[in-house]
C-alpha cells in the first residue's frame, strides 16, 4: 500500500515538473532586444480593434497612430497639423486639398517565422507602396454605409459628398453606390496625388484629414482576410512601427519597421519594440515599481504616497486628458428653464475643492466647457467676465431672487442627480449633493445606473453627470459639434445666438477672431443661458522610468517613435 | 451508471435550455444596447449594425437564430467567408461530398470586431483553467490536511491554529489578499512578478491568492465532516477490531468524511476555472473571468451568453462527476 502510494506520489511530482519545465521554457524565450514597456492609456482590456475606420477609443487609436499615419499629422504636444504621410496646396476659395504623398512608402507585415519586418508583395512579385487609391478606400470604407462606424458622423460632414454616401441605403444597387463614391471629395489623381474636396472653407479641415478614420487601407488584404485582417498574422500597415504580437486581452508589441524612411515629423523610431500592456492602474504601478513597465499611469489610492517619495514625485508628470467633466441640466423642467438657476447651481459648485479633495489627479477646474490646449480654444484668463467660477455667496443671492419671484421655498424642490455608475462620479455626487444642499437649501437624490442604462435615461434626467471628449482637437469639436442645436436632443439647448456664433467660427480663418467667438458662445452656454455646469478638466498622469527621454503628449496618445533610452 | 449518465446528459441539454432562454430574456430587458454611445449613431448606420448582428428582428426570432446557429449542424462550402459571423467551433471535412460540417456558432463579440465568443474562449479558457486548477490545488494541498489535523487534535492548539488560520482566510478576500500579496512579494521583495501571465511564477501568488479563501473553507468543512464521521458505529467497529489508527483514519474515516467536500468540490472546480473577475483584474492575467463583467456593461449579448452558457455547462459536468466519484467514496449509493 505504502509503495503504491509513492509511486503515486511521484508520478504527480512527475507530472508537475514536466509542467513546470513547459512553462519556464515558454517563458525564457525572447531576444536581447530593450522593449519599452508602457500601460499608458491602455486599460485593463483587450484592445477592440486595430481598424482604423471602426477605432472608436484611446487605446486602439493610440496604437494605430503608429502603424497607418496619416496624411497630416497632429503634433502632441503643439496640438498644430504638420504634413504626415503627405504635404498639400489649398485652393484659393479654401476648399480644395491637393495632396502629395511621400512616394514608395511599402506596405509591410512581421514575418513571425523569420522574425522581420517583411516588405508586402503583388500578386507580380513587386512591393505594394502606399498610394492615394489606399487613402481614398481608407475615406470611403470609413463612411460606407454598410460598414456602419461609429466615427462616420464625424468624418462625412467634412467631405463634399459624405453625408450623402454614410446616409445612402446599405442595401443600394452597384451603380447608385458608384453614383454616391464617385460623388465623394476624396479622389486619387494618380499614385501618389489625392485631392480632397471639403464642404466648407476652415483651418478645421487640416484637423479632419489627421484624423486616424482617414488612414490608408490595404483593400488586397479585407477581401482575402476578412474582419481577420487586423489579426497579427494577417495585418499589414506602413507606419514607424509594425505589429508583432497581440496576444489578445493581455499585449500588443510593435516593432520599428526598417522601410519607415524617417521625416521631419514622424521620424525612425530609435526604441526598437514597444510593448503595449493591458493592466489595471494598481497592477500597472505595481509592475512599475517592480522595474516590469518603464511607463505606468497612477492610481488615485496612490497619489499621497507618490508625491511623499522623492524617486516616485520625479517621475510623475500631469497633462491634459481629452475631456470635460460637466453637470447637465435638464431646461424643459420648470425650474431649469430659468438660466438664473442653472447658473446658480453651477456657481455653487467648489470645483477646487473638488479637485483637491474628491479627484484628487491634478484635474483644473473648468469655467468653460472647451479644453483650453485645443486648437482656437479661447481661455477663460483672457475674457474676465466671461464663463462661470465658483461663487457660494452670488449663488445664494441669485437663488433668493429667483425663489422669491417665483413664490417658492427652497425645502420644497428636489433635484435628482443622475450619472454611470463609478466610485469617482459618486464621489463627486456626492459633494456636489452637499455643496448644493448647504447653498441653496435644495434637496438633492442621487441616482447611479449602469452606461448603457444611464444614456438612455438621460434624456428624461434633471441633472446628469456627463464628459465630453474630444474627436479632433479643435474647439469646434466641442463648441458645434456638441451643443449646436442640429446635434444631441438630449442636451436641451437651444439658443440660436449660440448657433449663429458656432457657425461663425468655424469658417473664421483668423486664429484669434475664432479664439473670440468662442468665447462668447462659451458665455453664453455657461453662463447667460446656462445649460450645463463644467467642472473639470481631465487630466493624464504617468510615471516615466529614468533613463527614458520622452515628448510629452497633451492629446493622450503618445508619439513612440520620438522616445529613446538614454542608459 | 452507464444509463444513468446518459440520462443526465440529456437532463443536462434541457437545463442549458433553460439557462439560455432564462440569460437571454434578463439580459434583454435591461435597458441600453451594444451600439448605444455619447455619440449618437446616424440611423442608417444603427441600422446597419444591428442588421448585421440580426438584432433588427423580433426577439423570439433572434433567440431563434442563435440557438440554431449553436445547436443545428451546417453542411457548408468548404471555404467560408472570413467574417466574424462565421465562426464555427467544430469543421470537419467530408472528404465525400467535397463539403464541410460545422457545428457550434456562439455568434461574433460586438465589442472586439476581430473576435468571436469561440475564440475569446479559445484565447482564454485555457489561462483561467490554468490558474484554477492552481487555486484548487492550493485550496486541497491547505485545507484538507489542515482539517484533519484540526479534527484529530480537537480543541488542541493544533486544532485553535488550524481553525484561527481558516477563520482569517475566510474573511479576506481576494481583492484585499491579491494586491497585498502583489505588494509584499512583486514590489517589495522582487521575489515573483507581480503581474502578466506565462511562466510557473505567475501563477503562484494569484493561485494563493484564490486558492487560500478557498482552503479555510475546505479545512473546516473537512473538520466538521471528519468529526462526524468519527463518532460513527463503524469507525468503533474498525478500532475494536484492533486497526491500526493510522488505517482507521485513514482509510475508513477520511473516504467517507470527503463527501461533503467532494459535493463542493465539483461546483468550486467549475467557478475557479472560468476565472476570477478580480484576481485577472489585480494581477494582469489574461483570462476569461472579466468577460462575465464586461460583456454584461458593453451589452456584448453574444459573449453574455456565451460565458453563461459555458459556466452553466461546467457546472453541471462537475456535479456529474461528483455524482459519479459518490459511487466510490460510498458503497451504499447508487443509481440504477
């Protein structure tokens, strides 16, 4: 009994072993290559998609950046358009791009068996190089209707012809659809000649065609790949760095591709791999500290502590996120469509105290809804008097007035704050709950639901959290294409004043007559017709291992091929 | 036995049934949807996208259509379109008529555009089992010895220990043990990394960390039964008839005091292998346990189902074999 116990026992020892020496073995391979190693905007999830017409979130578009680049390029930390994968000639009436795209730029894909960066071949045996065919599918593939991305209603409003192709019948004959491509503003002159025709004469368009919905496509690989063709087997892109490993839900590494030939602006990446991971902020610090990530975003658990070690205070560094945190006011009920009393509301809030104590991230309170880093954003310190700050005793006063014209008490009204459900916006409910209840005397109900609940009771909410992030940076993305009446019903404004400055300043050409007319637009949705409340202004904070120079991104997605180890 | 596993086979498609249609109806009548965003979508393109997903019939035929896309086998074109809605978990060959036989399509995720629910679960089921069987194990290789030695040396210090020890692990769980476990042994001490997945020292500390919660309640359940089963009347038999204490314990007492363990055991094992939302979150492992929670927040329908499906079906397969190793562990039940 006792031997056939052991005998047993070894075989499970056996068995164990054999295992063990599976995995270390799996584990010990990889190269001498340095690989920076980030969790930067990544999020503990797998990235959606690498497609740049159906990118719809940080994370994936942060990585696309730098596989298909597109014609022109955002300068992260200038937020200014410089020539990317082309430069352009505009027409005297402003409306025509005539583009010249870097010639012999080839198509390439990682070759995982013999472990290169492998040029892309014809069915002839020649290099495939990027042309103005690829970017004009990338245009048409991005608003073709049968397609249905997210980010088509950004991009066809830009393109002579692309609201009228994305609204199109998916189910349309061949020749109606050719009717509607044909009629489309993205057209290749030859190889390496695009001309794109906009809707409007405005700086803004230099925006639209930097935009990663607008990349070139390689229209080989969808028919013979599928929805597979952005699999890392499959994937073939033309940017500094190439894909060569996306093990789903937990990497995704690119590596520095040789055929990138380097410009001014996107130069040859000098870091050789850079491995994106999908972590959580406590595990990302956590690996950080270990020496396992050279760049790890912060938990707000941390922060006391980050600031206290001198090592870890160093590396920090705080830049603008792509968002505003607002409180939206629901102006169909009674007590809302007083603009006096949303703006009173609003002056009620300590949005410092909301950022020091609440947030805690480094967050800048917001007195207008527009990000201040973005293109033609007009900032507050230049317009006194414009926007709304923090003020308990105006707030106060302004409520009296309003309750004692209308004959109300304040005990008697009772505000229901509704937002998605996340510890952050419920602490800031919360506070929100208690500033409001100490000012103005209001009762005030918090309700959380989940996203998906959330947006679609908004409409009906009377007060709702809510965060505008940018498509583009320009203020036009926030100041037209949020609060302009023709967009979102469930924003309850409508102030045609409003509508006809937006309108205005998108065509503006000068920098600072734009900077102006959203400055009064801004105080007019935030103050003299006060709709919502703005709070804060989002920010970014990560952790640099030394020894890493760096650019530092105020749009969130970082530029990997200006990084280089300096030890 | 053979008839009666046959038989909880076929028990076992019928609740499947159930758990589908029960899955299916809850997760419909929560309000939001896939496509719903801050952006709202043109209609055209909403359109589009919930026809592509057949999300655009009623809803009695889309439940329809997917338990016919997973149930009904399809003789199909050898070559399929490359599209996510083409995924099918069983192709075979047949050389005969130059076709193919396809079996078991979970339907596409809406919120990865290259991925399906087969090979989400491809992709993760073995990194989740991996580290489950690694919790079990630490959970047996803990609690039952530490339960025996309690209930041998009852209300001795061996025994306040054990019990002390099995009280603390109950009470903390993994999302308090895991990062500090991360913290003492990643961060500090460097001893093990402290997040990622692929070699034998990623598993230690998530397996501690799931296995240990798991071990104090085996060690007490494994105390109380063996116990029990000590004051038995065959217990004195065996004892009378001079056995050694070593054999009686061993070999008479322990075998069928591991039936209530055993009975928790099976459902365990099932739970632990499909993944622990928390302990992936904590130490960065990419397995399946997070998709029972954000497939459910993104409404990606498919993977809800899918991931419900699949537990649901492990569960039930656990039970069996415990209904099954009841035989050995106790002469006197049976089934036919």
């Amino acid at each position: 009994m006792r031997s056939n116990a052991l005998r047993r026992l070894m075989s499970v020892a056996l068995a164990l072993a054999i295992m063990l020496g599976t995995f270390s073995f799996a584990f010990a391979q990889g190269g001498d290559v340095r690989v920076l190693r980030t969790g930067r905007q990544m999020g503990p999830s797998d990235l959606p998609t690498l497609d740049p017409s159906q990118a719809q979130d940080v994370p994936s578009v942060q990585v696309i950046d730098h596989l298909f680049p597109t014609l022109g390029r955002l300068h992260e930390e200038q937020v200014i358009v410089e020539p990317g994968m082309a430069t352009w000639e505009v027409s005297e009436d402003g409306l025509v791009y005539t583009f010249s795209i870097l010639p012999e730029i080839p198509w390439v894909h990682y070759n995982m068996d013999s472990g290169q960066v492998e040029q892309v071949m014809d069915e002839n045996g020649n290099p495939r190089y990027v042309t103005a065919a690829d970017f004009v599918l990338g245009y048409q593939r991005t608003l073709d209707p049968r397609l249905g991305t997210e980010y088509a209603g950004v991009l066809a409003p830009w393109v002579a012809g692309g609201v009228e192709f994305m609204t199109s019948d998916p189910e349309a004959s061949d020749e109606e659809r050719q009717a509607l491509l044909d009629g489309l503003g993205v057209v290749a002159l030859d190889d390496y000649t695009l001309q794109f025709t906009s809707t409007r004469a405005t700086p803004v368009n230099e925006m639209i065609f930097s935009m990663w919905i607008t990349a070139a496509i390689p229209g080989w690989l969808l028919d013979e790949a599928g929805d597979f063709w952005i699999e890392p087997e499959n994937i073939q892109t033309y940017g500094p760095y190439a894909v060569k490993d996306w093990v789903h839900d937990e990497s995704l590494t690119m590596i520095a591709n040789p055929f990138w030939p380097g410009t001014d602006v996107i130069p040859q990446p000098t870091i050789q791999e850079v491995q994106f991971m999908f972590l959580d902020l406590d595990p990302q610090l956590a690996a950080f500290e270990a020496g396992e990530l050279d760049v790890s975003e912060v938990p707000a658990s941390a922060i006391d502590r980050i600031h206290a070690d001198p090592a870890l205070s160093q590396a920090l560094h705080t830049a603008y996120g792509t968002c505003t945190y607002y409180y939206g006011f629901n102006r169909t009920l009674p007590l809302f469509q007083d603009a006096r009393v949303v703006r009173a509301f609003s002056m009620a809030i300590d949005r410092q105290a909301i950022v020091d104590n609440v947030t805690r991230r480094g967050e800048i309170p917001a007195g207008y809804f527009t990000l201040p880093p973005l293109n033609a954003a007009p900032q507050q310190a230049d317009y006194p008097g414009t926007g709304i700050g923090t003020d308990i005793d105006g707030a106060k006063a302004l409520f009296a007035e309003y309750l004692a014209e209308t004959g109300q008490n304040a005990s008697d009204i009772t505000v229901t704050i509704l937002h998605n459900t996340s510890n952050l916006h419920a602490s800031v409910a919360q506070a929100i709950q208690q500033m409001w209840t100490e000012a103005l005397g209001v009762n005030v109900q918090i309700a959380a639901q989940d996203f998906g609940t959330y947006l679609d009771l908004r409409r009906e909410a009377d007060v709702y959290r809510a965060a505008w992030c940018y498509d583009y940076p320009d203020a036009n993305n926030f100041m037209y294409d949020v609060f302009h009446s023709s967009n979102d019903p469930d924003n309850h404004f409508n102030n045609p004043e409003y509508d006809a400055l937006v309108e205005q300043a998108v065509v503006a050409t000068d920098l600072q007559e734009r900077r102006d007319l959203y400055a009064q637009a801004e105080n007019i949705l935030v103050n003299t017709d006060a709709s919502i409340a703005p709070i804060y202004f989002y920010t970014t904070q990560d952790l640099t291992q030394p020894g890493i120079e760096r650019t530092y991104s105020v749009i969130t997605r970082e530029r990997y091929e200006k990084w280089r180890f300096t030890n | 036995m053979g008839a009666f596993i046959v038989r909880r086979m076929l028990q076992m498609l019928l609740v499947l049934f159930v758990i589908s249609l029960f899955t299916f109806v809850v997760m419909r009548a929560v309000p939001g949807g896939p496509f719903s965003s801050e952006k709202s979508l043109p209609p055209r393109t909403l359109a589009q996208l919930e026809a592509k997903y057949n999300l655009d019939e009623p809803l009695v035929m889309q439940y329809i259509h997917y338990i016919g896309d997973i149930a009904i086998p399809h003789i199909t074109e050898n070559r399929l379109e490359n599209s996510v809605l083409n995924d099918y978990l069983i192709n075979i060959y047949i050389p005969v008529v130059d076709r193919t036989f396809r079996w078991m399509n979970f339907g596409p995720s809406y919120k990865s555009v290259s991925q399906t629910v087969n090979s989400i679960i491809k992709d993760t089921l073995p990194v989740s089992a991996t580290l489950g069987i690694g919790a079990l194990l630490v959970a047996l290789v803990i609690g039952v010895p530490a339960g025996i030695i309690a209930a041998l040396n009852r209300n001795s210090r061996w025994d306040y220990i054990a019990m002390g020890v099995s009280i603390v692990g109950v009470s903390i769980p993994v999302i308090v043990l895991g990062p500090v476990l991360r913290y003492v042994f990643g961060v500090q001490l460097k001893w093990l990394p402290p997040t990622g997945w692929g070699g034998i020292e990623h598993i230690i500390m998530p397996a501690f960390a799931l296995g240990f919660a798991e071990s104090a309640r085996l060690a007490r359940l494994t105390r109380a039964s063996l116990l029990q089963v000590l004051n038995e009347d065959y217990i004195r038999t065996a004892r009378a008839k001079g056995l050694a204490e070593r054999v009686v314990v061993g070999l008479h007492a322990l075998k069928n005091a591991m039936l209530p363990v055993v009975t928790t055991i099976g459902p365990l094992f099932a739970f632990l292998i499909t993944g622990s939302f928390v302990a992936e979150l904590v130490f960065g492992i990419p397995g399946l346990g997070k998709f029972f929670v954000t497939s459910i927040t993104n409404r990606d329908y498919p993977v809800i189902m899918g991931t419900t499906l699949l537990l649901g079906f492990l569960v039930i397969v656990a039970n069996l074999i415990v209904d099954v190793v009841y035989v050995w562990l106790d002469p006197r039940i049976k089934y036919d």
